[in-house]
C-alpha cells in the first residue's frame, strides 16, 4: 500500500501528489521545515515544533493561514491513514509558485506550498547506537548566518554528514570562530564534573524544540546548566558529550575529532538525560 501525503489540501497517494517546478522551495530553496517525532501513534513536542514553524515563517515574511488546530488535524490523520506508531512527520511551507523565475518575492497573496509526509521508523526510541553512542569529526561552519530559521537550505550539512561518512564516523560538528556552534542537524553538549554546558541561543544556531524541553528537565532534576560556547579542545576533554534533535531525542557522543571520551563509553549523564527526555516526552505527546 503505497504512502498517503498531504499537499495544498489533499491527501493523496504519494505517487500522485505533485508539487511545480517553478516552486519557490524548488527553485530557490525558499522554504521552511519541521520534523516532528512520534511515539505509540502520538506526536511529541507539537506546541514547541508549531511555535518555531510560526516564527521561521514570520523571519521570511511569509503567510500560511493554517491554525494550529489545522495542523494537528493533518498530522493526526497523516499518522493514521500510513499506521505510524513510532516515526516522524515531515512539513514543509514553501513561498509557492512564483511562474517566472525570479528573486523578488512572488505578490502579496500568492498561496505558500504545503507538504507533509510520514515516515516510518519502528524501534526510533530504541536505536542501537545510544547504547554505544556515536563519533563525530569537526568541519568548519560555511552556514549563512540566519541559522535560527530552519530552512531546507540544507546542502551544507549534507555535505558535513558525507565528510563525516568518509572518515568513518556518524556525524559532524560545526566550528566558526574557534568555537562549536552545533551539529550537523542537532544541537551539541558537553558534560564537565556536574555541569552541562551547550552554546547560548542566538541567530548562530538552530533553536532546537528538544533542546528547550531537555533544559527544562535538566533543570528540574537539579543539573547545572552553563550556556555558553565551548571549544572542540574543551569537548575533548570533557567527561562525556550528546546532541539533542527531535528524531534522536538525547544522543551520546563518545568520540570527538578522534579523541575518546568517558573511554569511548557512553556516560551517566547522557543515559540519564536521553531517559528523562523520553519519559517526559512520551508523558507529554498529543
Ligand atoms: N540544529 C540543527 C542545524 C538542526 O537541523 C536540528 C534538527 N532540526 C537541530 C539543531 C535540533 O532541533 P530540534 O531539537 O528542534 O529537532
């Protein structure tokens, strides 16, 4: 049976959902995304995901008057109709069909492009590698500087993730000025004696939905938290390091540029957090 997908309106069976070729997203990667995760058929972190969605439009001046209810009704029925119980739903908004190709904003009222899809990952809650956790390699930060907007402008971190696949190792981090921003398509930590420390909110990084929810929790079960950045040097020699992203909820990195950390087992903290999250996540999903 083949996926059903929603676009503009409809749901449809993937091989009939089309989108134009003069698409503002396909043309000039003008377009903004979110992925969110579900779990026993329910979505995690809705209000957070739908919150940022709004904003990233809005940094764009770009208009889409579905509700938030809408939404949720497209999401749900997304998860129902292709029997996810534990996978993401990918939406995207793009500025939509411009006609001729041009780098002026299409006029005031053209309707924006609505996408979204399911995919199934059974077991994502329960992957493997945050049992041994994974190992990352340092790549400059070549991004635009507008890395609070979640655009598809994603070439980049492809890029990163491939470099990373090359030396043979699962994911990248990102430096500008001496200092780690984030990961390839995730939000980085480091853990030293009692503290977690993770780079400062700013239009340098991606505002992560489960990084905001993981500090939160952190918070409540008294961990100290420091944000601020922090050095690949610094990371190295940390006692243990992970990445939030709402697909791997709380990752443990056990290698950084070569250089084992926690004696490239995963740590106390990273186990304990990745739990808490899930739990209150789970809690949580609508
Ligand atoms: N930073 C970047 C660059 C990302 O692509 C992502 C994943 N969308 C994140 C951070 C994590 O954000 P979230 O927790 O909202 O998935």
């Amino acid at each position: 049976m083949s996926r059903i997908v929603y676009v503009n309106g409809q749901y449809l069976p993937e091989e009939e959902a089309t989108v134009s070729i003069f698409d503002r997203g396909f043309v000039m990667g003008d377009a903004v995304y979110e992925v969110t995760s579900v779990l026993e058929g329910k979505i995690l972190e809705f209000e957070g995901h739908m919150t940022r969605l709004a904003r990233s439009l809005s940094e764009l001046e770009m208009t889409c008057d579905l509700t938030r209810d809408q939404w949720l009704e497209i999401h749900r029925e997304l998860i129902a109709r292709n029997n996810v119980t534990e996978g993401m739903v990918y939406l995207q908004v793009s500025r939509g069909n411009a006609g001729d190709r041009d780098f002026h904003y299409p006029p005031a009222g053209t309707p924006p492009t609505v996408v979204l899809y399911t995919q199934s990952k059974p077991g994502l809650a329960d992957d493997p590698k945050a049992k041994v956790g994974i190992k990352v390699i340092s790549i400059p930060d070549l991004r635009w500087h507008r890395r609070d907007i979640k655009t598809v402008q994603l070439l980049y971190p492809s890029m990163a993730k491939m470099a990373a696949e090359k030396a043979g190792k699962h994911d990248a981090w990102f430096v500008e000025d001496g200092f780690v921003t984030e990961g390839s398509s995730n939000n980085v930590y480091i853990v030293k004696g009692n503290k977690i420390i993770t780079r400062q909110l700013s239009n340098d990084i991606l505002h992560g939905v489960t990084r905001a929810s993981l500090l939160k929790y952190a918070a409540e079960a008294q961990m100290e938290i420091e944000e601020r950045p922090f050095t690949i040097v610094e990371a190295q020699a940390a006692d243990e390091a992970f990445f939030t992203s709402a697909s791997a909820f709380v990752m443990p990195v056990v290698e950084v540029d070569d250089v084992a950390l926690n004696g490239g087992k995963v740590g106390p903290v990273a186990t304990r957090l990745r739990e808490i999250y899930l739990d209150e996540s789970r809690k949580r999903a609508i």
